[in-house]
C-alpha cells in the first residue's frame, strides 16, 4: 500500500476525523465505518496471513497431466498461501 499515494491519502482523510481531535474515542461502531481502513486491514490479511499455512493435496492414484507435464500418482503437492492471489498470469 505504500507504493500506492492515493490510499494513503484515502486513509488519512477517513482517520484525520479522530486523530485532529485525539479527544474523541473510536467506538466499535466507528471503526466499523471506516471502510478504506477495513479494507486495507482485510487486504493485508490476505496477502499476509498471521499464520504461516499451507495447502495440502494429493495426485490421485491414476496421476495427472497439467498442460505437458506429468504428475506422477500419489505425489504430494503443497501450495503456500503466500503465493495464492500472486500471479502475474491471467
């Protein structure tokens, strides 16, 4: 997000509210209007879980074929989930 100005710009005017008057409480129901922050909350989330997991899956017993390349059966495949949601192809 840093790399993107416009957000930035987006979140400080929705905190600029609270943090001129740092007076004021956010209440629950406040923060639950603050739909960029939320947003980008849930979008870092995303992109970086709080937990290191992954995705295990098994070939089936009759192998697969993906494109050219053969999977041989009963091969364990693991996806993390850092590179879910990464790739540059369509």
């Amino acid at each position: 997000m840093t790399k993107c100005l416009e957000h930035i710009i987006k979140l400080r005017e929705e905190l600029d509210p609270f943090i001129i008057n740092s007076d004021t409480e956010i209440s629950s129901d406040g923060m639950a209007r603050l739909g960029h922050l939320n947003r980008a909350i849930n979008e870092s989330l995303r992109l970086y879980t709080g937990v290191p997991t992954a995705i295990y899956r098994k070939v089936p017993a009759e192998g697969i074929t993906i494109d050219i390349t053969n999977i041989p059966r009963n091969t364990n495949i693991l996806c993390l989930r850092y590179g879910l949601g990464r790739s540059n192809f369509d």
